[in-house]
C-alpha cells in the first residue's frame, strides 16, 4: 500500500506514532517501576516522590534478603515441579484427547466431543470441586493442582483443530507401515505440530506458574506453598518483615520492605519474561486458532 | 424421546447393528479407546462428579454424612439466599463490574489495533505489539501487589494526583474507587492480546479494496471507516456476543486479593461470596446453592450467545 504524502497524511502518522508510543510507555511503565525500585536503597525509595525510571540509588540489598529467604527457595522448587510435571502432562494428556476428537471415524468421536465442550457451558462450582479433590485423597499436596487441572477444553479444541488441519497422508502412511495411533501421534503428528505444542505449553506452562487461588484453596502445608502463595503473603498481605524474621534485622526490614516486595516481584516475573520471547511467534498463531473456533 | 415407544422394532434392529459396528469400532481403533480413557476418566474426576456433588445444594451437606446421606432440604438454601441482603449486592457488583469491563474494555484492543494497522514501519509495530503482550503474561498476584503498592496514600498514583494538586487518598479503602481500578487494571493487561485476534483479521482484507478507493480520492478517515471498520465487523460482533455470554462471570482470583471488608459493599462478586461462605466459613450447602445458581445464569448467558454468534456465522458468512 503506498500513500501519497500530504500534509494531513503526515499529521496523522506523526499523532498516530505518538499515541502509540505513550500505549507502550503506560503499559510498560509498571514494569519499570518495579525494576528501578527493585534494584533501589530503601532509604531513597521511601524519600523518593513520583515516577521512577532508574534505581535510585543502586542497591542490591533488596535482593540478597529475597534470596536468603527459605521461603522463596521452596515456592520456587515447588513451583517448578509443579510447572515441570503439570505442563508436560497438560501437553500429553491435551494432545491425546484432541488427537482422538480429530478423528473422522470413531464411533464415539461426537459424544467424546460433546462431553468435554460442556464442561465450557457448565461446571459444578468452587465448593463440589473443592470436596472432590479432598475425597480422592489430593488435599495437601501438589497433585491436587496437577491432577486438577490436567486439561482445558479450550486448549483441546485449539490443539484438535490444527491436528485437523494435518494432511491424512502423513498419518496412513505410518499405518501403513504398521505404526498404531500412540506412535502416529507422538512421532508423526506432534512433531508437525510444533507451533500448537509451543503455544499448549506457553498457555499451561504460564497459568500453572502463575495461579495462586486453588494453590491457597488446596493446599495447607506451608512445605508445598508454590511460588504463587508466598508471593501473596510478601506482596498482598504485606507481612515482608516477618517473612524476612531471621534475615534481616526489624528496622531494616522495614526500611528496604518497598524494595524487598519489588525484588520479590521481579523473581517471580522475570522468568516468564525470560521465555516469552522464544515461543512469541508460536502463539499468535494458536490464539487465532483458538478465537476462530471458540 | 417420544419417538421411542412409536418405533421399537426399528429400533431395536438398530440397536443389534450398533452393536456389531460397536465390536468393528473396538477392534479397529483398540488405541484410540486407550487413548480416550485417561481424558475421560479426568473428565469424569474432575468435572462430572463434582456436577453430580452440586446437588448437595438442594441438601444439608455434612462430610460425615456425604452426599448420599445428608438430609435434603429443596430449595431452602436457594431461598435463604435470595432473600438475605447478599443477594442484590453481589449480583448488582458482578454485573456492574462485568459491564464496565465490557464498555471500557472491549473497545480498547480494536482501536489499538486499528492504531496499529496504520502503522507502515514493521519493526515499531513489532516493538509496539511485543511490549503491550507483556502484562497479559504477569501473575495476577503480582499484578495486585503493584495495583495496592501504587494506590496507597503515599504511592506513586497519589504522588502523580498530588502534584497535579489533587487529594491524595487511599484508593482500595474507598468503596467509590474499586471498579474503576480493577477496570483499568483488566485493561492494562489485556490490551495488547486482545489486539491479536484483530491485527488478524485486518491482515486479510483485500489492498485492492485500499487503492480503489484511493483512485476515487478516498483519504484514510474515509478508509478507515468504509473499508476497514466493515471488513472487520463480523470479528468485532462475533467476540462481543461470546463477551456477553461470560457477564456473569468476573475474574474472582483479583477481586479476593485486592477487596477488604470496607468495599465489599461495591467489590464483592458471587464468586468471591461463593468462596467466603463455602472456604472460609465452611458453608459448603449455601455456598454450592449460590455456586449453582451463577452457573446457572452462566449458562443461560453462553447458550444464548452461543445460539445468536452460530446464526450470526451462517448470516454473515454465506
């Protein structure tokens, strides 16, 4: 598309290009905060008034009591179990069923199907799910999260509707040579299905790492609290120096508990962030996907 | 149903060749029953039995009991519940704060992509669409950390409103304050991924729909608005229906992290009122009873819209 240059041609561009740059500015705005107060002196920060680009103040001290902190070590551990174990069955399990539900000629292809879109439409509520996970015996424990949420119909569908798209040739060919349906999809089919897999574990690998609420409904043991749930405790509930009790001493707990949060936030966050980048140019595509069939 | 009795020979030949096909179907996709097994068995744990656990709404629940043998009660919990001062309150917030998330929010992804799709140079959209997914990816923990950081007295909201000479205030204790904030917020996160979806749809419209309207002297308000706009309708009405169908549905997981008791008076939605009286009191057979109820009304919604956005396809499209 080429544009003739006009004076009002150019006006527009040159408002269009600003209003975006101040979009971007006030949604990365927080994020900076976060990363100058973070690295911030205590002192400074609290005496500091208005925005913050850069750290006032270089200061890592924030981040040496996060890391001496015992409880973010274990969130941490049990978070990325929990991400480990969690995604990888979400993507096993996710593929499975949209594996069968992709296929034309199975008897019980459309009640499987139907079965599980319900479950978009209509669910039992908080508290049955709540008493079902303690009757099976999973209250306390880390499974009940894993187990839990083993599967989104959502992401069934996304991922069933690019396996869809995949050529049959591929697959009887494999038949052909004598390959069941376990070896077809996780040898064949999975292997062309790169960017869904990527957006599956992008999609599952991010709600796990970052839910907190049926972590707190689940689980009691402080031992298992994920990341999520400590997190919650330093940056929700504010209870910085008593997370802190042994690391640092009372007063200067509260003198750096702005940039102790900070620092928090950023452990939490910057892995994710860290990710991002890679699977990026996978989940544009399954979101379209996913839009166009949901 | 009612063709069942009229039609039994039929029917019954029908049966025995379901069944010979059910054996072929066995047999030939052995696998693939093995492979449905696990997800039906998750299915049937973790959603269809905790369904059949919501009748412990029409009961009084006590786990000594279990669900089986608890007493049942009707409608007793349902009543209670419509009747008490809850009531209009939560259902009030949750549509209120549904709506204001809808009028403000749904608005905001199209414009920015239409922001974007004005834009010629690639690599600053790029930058721009990269920067604003970000937040879409942040833990809503975090996000509430940063929500109650900057809208204490002293934090970075009040020191802007104050230097403008304005009153600084604590914003979460004030009742007046909590829709706009978890408006905004929702905003600031979604924003950017909302624009996926249309950046999308704007990417398949024809350029030659653009020069033939430039040849007719057309400039880009006309374009925007005869071209652009209409082509991407059908994208824009379809996700609004699918929004409406969820206006009884509001994101519980914030609200419980950013409310107090001093605004549950405009905060307080069924679902975070479902989570108090069954979790934390351990009022499970009224809670469940205001948890069915939601679905409910959920239900009605997504059905509804469901019907209205498959009528729209077929409209629209053919």
């Amino acid at each position: 598309m080429k544009y003739k240059a006009t004076i009002a041609g150019t006006t527009f561009d040159v408002v269009n290009h600003a209003l975006l740059v101040f979009v971007t500015l006030l949604t990365v705005y927080p994020l900076i905060h976060i990363a100058a107060a973070s690295f911030s002196n205590g002192f400074r920060l609290m005496a500091h008034q208005g925005l913050i680009f850069w750290p006032q103040g270089f200061d890592l001290a924030a981040y040496r009591a996060v890391f001496r902190n015992r409880n973010i070590w274990t969130g941490y551990r049990n978070t990325l179990f929990m991400v480990g174990v969690g995604t990888a069955l979400n993507v096993i399990l996710t593929a499975m069923g949209a594996y069968v539900a992709s296929r034309k000629n199975v008897f019980w292809q459309k009640p499987f199907m139907f079965m599980i879109i319900f479950t978009m439409f209509f669910q039992g509520g908080m508290i049955p799910l709540f008493l079902q996970v303690r009757a099976l015996g999973l209250y306390n424990s880390l499974w009940s999260l894993i187990l839990t949420f083993a599967i989104s119909a959502f992401n069934l569908i996304i991922m069933r509707t690019y396996f869809q798209g995949i050529p049959d040739s591929l697959e009887e060919s494999a038949k052909m040579d004598g390959a069941n349906d376990f070896v077809v999809l996780f040898r064949i089919i999975m292997p062309v299905a790169k960017p869904v897999v990527a957006t599956m574990v992008l999609f599952y690998g991010v709600s796990r790492w970052n839910g907190y609420f049926w972590a707190m409904v689940f689980i009691r043991n402080r031992a298992l609290y994920p990341l999520a749930l400590v997190l919650r405790e330093i940056l929700v509930m504010g209870t910085v120096s008593e997370m802190m009790g042994g690391s640092v001493t009372a007063t200067d707990s509260e003198q750096i508990a702005d940039s102790i949060k900070y620092a928090t936030a950023m452990v939490a966050t910057v892995p994710i962030l860290c990710v991002y980048p890679f699977l990026q140019k996978y989940f544009v595509k399954g979101v379209m996907i996913g839009s166009l069939k949901g | 149903m009612a063709d069942i009795t009229t039609s039994v020979p039929a029917a019954l030949t029908r049966s025995g060749r379901v069944r010979v096909n059910l054996r072929k179907d066995f047999i030939r996709n052995k696998y693939i029953y093995l492979m449905a097994l696990p997800v039906v068995v998750f299915y049937v744990l973790f959603h269809y039995i905790p369904m059949y656990g919501a009748i412990i709404s029409f009961k009084q629940f006590s786990p000594a009991q279990g669900i089986m043998g608890s007493p049942w009660v009707g409608f007793q919990h349902f009543t209670d519940f419509f009747q008490s001062f809850y009531f209009w309150r939560v259902l009030r917030n949750t549509v209120v704060i549904s709506l204001s998330n809808l009028v403000w929010g749904f608005p905001a992804p199209i414009i920015l992509a239409l922001l974007l799709n004005e834009v010629r140079s690639s690599t600053f959209k790029r930058t721009v669409q990269s920067l604003t997914y970000i937040p879409y990816f942040i833990s809503v923990v975090v996000i509430a950390g940063m929500i109650i950081d900057f809208t204490q007295t002293r934090g970075v909201i009040n020191d802007v409103v104050a230097s403008f000479g304005g009153q600084r205030v604590n914003m979460l204790q004030r009742p007046g304050h909590f829709v706009p904030l978890y408006v905004i917020s929702e905003i600031w996160q979604q924003v950017g991924w909302g624009t996926i979806i249309y950046l999308a749809a704007l990417t398949s419209i024809d350029p030659g729909l653009y020069e033939a309207a430039t040849i007719d002297g057309a400039n880009r308000v006309h374009k925007l608005w005869h071209i652009t706009l209409p082509s991407i309708a059908p994208t824009i009405i379809i996700l609004l229906i699918l929004r409406m169908g969820n206006l009884m549905t509001v994101g519980y997981e914030k609200i419980i992290l950013l409310y107090n008791p001093g605004i549950y008076e405009t905060a307080d939605v069924i679902s975070t009122f479902v989570y108090r009286r069954g979790l934390i009191d351990l009022a499970w057979s009224y809670s469940t009873a205001v948890g069915l109820f939601n679905s409910v009304a959920n239900f009605t919604f997504l059905l509804t819209a469901n019907w209205i956005s498959t009528r729209m396809k077929q409209t629209s499209l053919f």
